[in-house]
C-alpha cells in the first residue's frame, strides 16, 4: 500500500507542476486548468483515503494482537 501512496503522490506533484505551466501561459486555458484541477483534487483524496484506510487496519492489527496476547495473560 506505502508503493501504492507514494505513485499517488508523485503523481499529484506531476499534476501540479502541469497546472503552474498552465497557468504561467499568456493565453490561459481556464478548461484546461479546470480539468487539472480537479484531478488534482482527486489524487489528493484518494491518498488521504488510503491513508486512512490504512491506519484503520493498523489499529484493526493491534486490537487483535492485544486480545490475543491478554488470553495468555502476557501485557500487550
């Protein structure tokens, strides 16, 4: 999943130095901008997403190991 985040982000940066070229143009092309706007939003999302979803299964990970290792009477 870290592979998966990473790729993610630079991904985002490749976006977002697009969309300073983009914007450094005398014409400007405001679909063009709009367009990498919103896949940049949408990688950001999907990284914080599968941030989340993983210090989800972290935590998951851990309870499990606790009540396993609490049946044995050993502290977690």
């Amino acid at each position: 999943m870290l592979k998966q985040i990473s790729k993610l982000k630079k991904h985002h940066k490749a976006i977002e130095s697009k969309l300073l070229t983009e914007i450094k143009r005398p014409k400007l092309n405001e679909k063009r901008i709009e367009e990498l706007r919103k896949l940049k939003r949408q990688a950001k999302e999907l990284i914080l997403k599968m941030i989340r979803q993983r210090s989800i299964l972290r935590k998951k990970r851990y309870k499990r190991r606790a009540r396993r290792l609490a049946r044995f009477g050993a502290p977690a």
